[in-house]
C-alpha cells in the first residue's frame, strides 16, 4: 500500500515540477528570482526523496501486512462523509445533517433505534440552531432551495 | 516594573465578562478534546476555529488557546484511568499513571498530575511573561536569512523528532510547502498552480486542510484501528476507593521531579517543532535516571507521571513564546492559533507586543487564569470527564464528522473546500496509516509562504550567495542551535533501535 501512496505522490510531484519548470520562469521580468524558484527546488525534492523511498522501500521488502478487520466500516464511515458533502450541495444543510446521522448511527449503532432517531434529529437541529441562527454562518441551501 | 504595568493591561483585558466566559468554555471544550482518544488539540482547534467567527478577537484567541492547553490536562485522564491517552503528550502518563490506578490509587494520580499541570503550566506562563518581550526585542534584528531559517529549524526537528521515518517526515513537509505555492505569487503577481481556476487564484485556505487532516482523517484512522468497537469497559472506578486525595509525602517526594519537568518543559517547548510529546518522554526518561527507586518506575510511581505531566504543559506554553514573538508555530497546534491570529488580521511576530499590548498580554494573562481554572476542574469536576469517556465513539465520531463538514462550509460558504476537506481527511487518513505526518505537512503549508518570501529576499539581497546564511552571526546562532536539536533527535532514536 505504501509503494502505491509514494507512487501516487511521485506521479503528481512529477506533474508539479514539470509545471514548475516549463511554466513558471525562474527569473522575473526585473532580473530578481522568479515565481519557479522556489517550486522548482520543492518538486525537484519531492521527486527525488520519492524515488529514493520507492528504491530504499522496495530494498527492504517488508512482508506484507494484513488489512484491519476494520477497513469495511472504515470505508462506509468515508463514504457517508462524502455523501454528507454531495448531499449539502444537492438538498441542504439540515437535511443533509438529519440524512448523515441517520445513514451512521444506523450502520455504526444497530438495534437502538429510537435512541438514534432522537440523535439524528435533535444533534442536526442544534448544529442547525448555533452554526445558521447562534453564529450567523454560512449553511448551504442546496439546488433544492429549500428554506433552512 | 513594565512587565507588571503590561500584565496589568492584559489582566484588564481577560477579565471583562465576555472574555472570562470564552476562557471557561475553552478550557472546559480543552479538557473534552484532550479526554477523546485519537483526537488532539491540532483537529479539536480546527474544527471549534469557524465558530469563533462571531466572537471578537481578543475573546476568540483566549478561548482557542484555552482549548489548546486545557487539551494538555484533559488527556492525562485516559492515562491514568482507561491506559489510553488522550492525546501524544500525555503517552509517559501511561506508564506510571496506569498502574498508580490499578494499586488503588487513581484518586491521588488524578489530584496529584492535576497539581503537576498546574505548577507546569504557571510556570511556563511566568517565564513567558519574563522572557517574551527579550524574545521579542531580539526578533526586531531578525532578517529574512534567520527567519528561513527558523522556519527550516521547525520542520526540521518536527521531523526528526516525531520519530518513524524521516524520509516520509520531509515528504510531508514538501507536499506542505507544495500546497503553499498554489495561488498568485506574491512578488510577480503570476498565477502559479491555478490551471484557470478562480478558486484556486487566492490559494488554498489552510483551514479545510487542517480540520481534513486532523478531524476527519483522524477519525478514519480510529475507525481502522477499531476505537469504536473498543468501549470503555477497562476504566478504573476511583469512586469505589477509600482515600481520594493524596497525602503530604506525595507532594515532598516529587517537588523536584515538577520543578525539574516543568524548567525542561518550557526550554523544549520554546524551540519550535519539539513540542509537548517530546518534553514529557525526555522528563520521564531523566526522572527515571535521577530517581534513587528506578525499579519503581512503570510500576506506579509518581515520581514519572507528575514529572512528564508538569513537562508537557511548560511546553504547551514555551510554544506560544516562537509563536507571539516570532510569528513561527512550532506545532499542528500553535500552527492553527496562527492560523486564528492571522483570521483576525492580527499578525504574531517581533512587532505584536508593542503593537497591540493588549491582544497579546491579554492572552498571556488569560493563561494564568486558565491554569486556575482547569486545576479546580481537574480536582473537582472528574467524575463529569469519565462520564465524556463513557460516550460511545460510534455516536461522538459521526458528531464531529457533521462538525467538520458544516465547520469548514460556514467558513467562507464554499462547497469546494468542503470537498477539499473531505480530500485532505482521506488523504490524511492514508498518511497515518503509513507513517507519513500530517502535523508536518500542515506546518510547512503555513510557513511555506514565508519560507519562500524570505529566501528569495536571502538571496536578492546576497546577490544569489547562499553564505548570506553563515555570515551573519544570529544566523549561524540559529544554525548551531537547529544542529543541536538534531543531534539531540538522533541521540534519543538510538536507544530506541536497541
């Protein structure tokens, strides 16, 4: 997993430094050091110590390691968290908030469901209450335009 | 006599009723992010930072700088009473807390590290209070070469200090000051990195980076090691013991293990990227090695866990000195107060104590009460904590998930950087689970800029010589230094490949 995450780094460093390099000139137009300087050496490094960890990784040939038994529930909680952040966009905050914590407590919290329920709603409303009421902030209404 | 006529200001300050409400809520949310395993201070001001927006400066700042310390004392609870700890400071609290517990004696550790934070923390407060405004006059004659420098000494021994492999250490800190570049160049003004993108002309905002990698990455990451399905059935019941309070000789025995853990606390925190985790382990290991009963040692002595306990919380404060006075976090932590300085257009570095007193010796003075507050919640409002420990994780993480995502959207009503967020949280998950530092990466993306800006100032004014970095006394200071810690760094992995 660990040569796929450094291979995974190296390709978008190779693209930055490549960037860095035919994109952004190394010297401004008034002779002083350029907006390339500084990300050409960074990516230049990057690619570098990546390489240099895939060859010294590869070397030492760790044996490979089991998953966790949690890995499933790992990637549900993420799945939820990124259907929380397409939900905002699509129906809003609150209703998305109610949707998520329904959606986690269900998986993560079985055979309580009336104390989910309360959860689901009451913990939404007053995030609801204190972000968009309280604070005044920002709280995505969604394509739907609903009111809250 | 003017330290006095400043602390005075800052006093006036930090007692207005509002302000002594942000710090009591701070200390109180401090102590609840400390309490909650695999969730520190970095993820826990991260993500309370968008509800601050409504609050006026002085009161915001008071309130994150509470929750940043009081996470200090909060996590020694778990330590002591369920032998996970809170956060990475309090691990040397284990070693002896834990079973100080098991012997009956949980009550006493629990009065007794609550009195070691206490004396670490005002300590460390005192000293800054002393020595902030040196630090601060000597800063004025830093130029760009010390300040890159400085900014290179941080990642440096963050990186060699988190122990694991330095390689991934310095590659976290590349990807930071890779991020950092996105956005228009400050000296040109040419886009950099945007491809087209109105978004990403600005750059990319620290802020759902950080509640990406410290909120949501760490919360998958306690899901992959099973923190939900764990429970709390483990935790000692101190209510069923006979003596709660600990006795006279407890606190002649380990007077001089606080005062010891509180000095070296403070001195490792002050250099930026040591932290709080290292001064608890180095103070541990030296209580061990003046201790006359070493054998006692991870067997219940108090010895080691008031020791670290006063340790970590000097550092907490020794980090706010590179922080006020220079403007450098040495910390994922101190990194995000920066961040929370610079929201309210407030700029730490040599000029902010005579700039805006106020602000800054408001929080200094705010922190002494903070300290008397938390000791009175340590000794008298435990039984509250344990029942925090007791709440489900399977219920708290979805929670704070919501927290998250609505945190980083209220920010600037972006739902782009809440996908960036939830990219940075995978992507911080991923980091932790192969030994990569997310704490590195967040440093560098906020130094980067500075970093860049004061190296290409080096250099324009050495006419491209990198011996601009030796000429200059303070530099070489910096230099010696940054090399001492390394070593030092070096030094405490060898006993550990043994």
């Amino acid at each position: 997993m660990r040569a796929g995450f450094l291979l995974a780094v190296l390709f978008v460093a190779g693209g930055y430094t490549w960037v860095a390099f035919a994109e952004l000139s190394y010297l401004s137009s008034a002779g002083r050091l350029g907006p390339g300087f500084f990300p050409r050496i960074i990516g230049t490094l990057l690619v570098a110590i990546c390489l240099a960890s895939l060859w010294l990784d590869a070397r030492r040939a760790a044996p490979p390691e089991s998953p966790s038994p949690f890995l499933r529930v790992t990637m549900v909680v993420a799945s939820l968290s990124a259907a929380l952040v397409a939900a905002m966009y699509l129906v809003g905050g609150l209703l998305a908030m109610i949707a998520f914590m329904a959606a986690a407590l269900w998986t993560l919290n079985r055979g309580r469901p009336l104390q989910n329920a309360l959860i689901a709603v009451l913990l939404p409303l007053a995030l609801y209450l204190m972000f968009r009421v309280w604070l005044n902030a920002a709280m995505p209404r969604g394509l739907l335009e609903l009111p809250f | 006599m003017e330290v006095f006529e400043h602390l005075l200001l800052g006093l006036s300050v930090a007692i207005t009723p509002a302000n002594l409400a942000y710090l009591f809520v701070g200390v109180v949310i401090g102590m609840i992010v400390g309490i909650v395993p695999g969730f520190g201070p970095a993820a826990g001001l991260a993500i309370l930072l968008p509800i601050t927006f409504g609050m006026d400066p002085a009161g915001a700042v008071i309130m994150l700088a509470a929750i940043y310390y009081g996470a200090m004392y909060g996590g020694t609870i778990t330590s002591i009473l369920l032998n996970t700890p809170g956060e990475s400071a309090t691990v040397a609290s284990t070693f002896d807390g834990y079973p100080l517990a098991q012997q009956g004696r949980a009550g006493p550790a629990l009065v007794m590290q609550a009195v070691a934070s206490f004396v670490g923390g005002t300590l460390g407060v005192i000293l800054i209070t002393a020595l902030a405004p040196l630090f601060s006059h000597v800063a004025r004659s830093f130029g760009p070469p010390e300040f890159f420098l400085l900014v290179m000494m941080g990642l440096l021994t963050l990186i060699a200090m988190i122990g694991g492999n330095w390689r991934y250490g310095v590659i976290s800190a590349l990807i930071g000051f890779a991020l950092g570049t996105v956005g228009v160049d400050l000296e040109t003004g040419q886009p950099r990195f945007t491809f087209g993108s109105a978004e990403l002309i600005g750059g990319i905002d620290f802020i759902p980076i950080a509640i990406g990698l410290f909120g949501l990455g760490e919360l998958l990451h306690a899901f992959y090691q099973g923190l939900h399905a764990s429970g709390t059935g483990g935790i000692v019941q101190y209510q069923k013991e006979r003596r709660f309070w600990p006795d006279l000789r407890d606190f002649v025995e380990t007077r001089w293990a606080v005062v010891r853990g509180s000095l070296l606390g403070f001195c490792v925190g002050v250099i930026p990227g040591a932290g709080a985790t290292v001064a608890s382990l180095m103070s541990y290991s030296i209580e061990k090695s003046v201790s006359r009963t070493p054998e006692k040692f991870g067997k219940g002595a108090m010895a080691g866990l008031v020791g670290p306990e006063a340790a970590n919380n000097a550092a907490s404060s020794g980090a706010m000195v590179p922080l006020l006075t220079l403007g450098i976090p040495g910390s994922a932590s101190t990194a995000v107060l920066l961040a929370a300085f610079m929201l309210w257009g407030l700029t730490p570095g040599p000029l902010l104590m005579t700039q805006k007193p106020e602000f800054a010796w408001g929080l200094i003075a705010s922190m002494y009460l903070g300290n008397i507050a938390l000791l009175a919640l340590n000794v008298f409002a435990i039984p509250v904590f344990v029942q925090i420990i007791k709440l489900p994780y399977r219920i708290l993480a979805p929670a704070v998930i919501l927290v998250c995502t609505i945190g980083t959207y209220s920010v600037n009503g972006s739902i782009v950087e809440t996908w960036l967020m939830f990219a940075a949280g995978v992507f911080g998950f991923f980091m932790k689970r192969l030994g990569f530092s997310p704490a590195a990466l967040v440093l560098a993306l906020v130094l980067g800029p500075l970093a860049e800006q004061s190296l290409r100032q080096s250099l324009t004014i050495s006419r491209g010589s990198f011996m601009i970095f030796l000429e200059r006394p303070l530099s070489l200071w910096i230099l010696g230094v940054t090399a001492a810690v390394l070593l030092l760094g070096v030094l405490l992995r060898i006993p550990a490949r043994r």
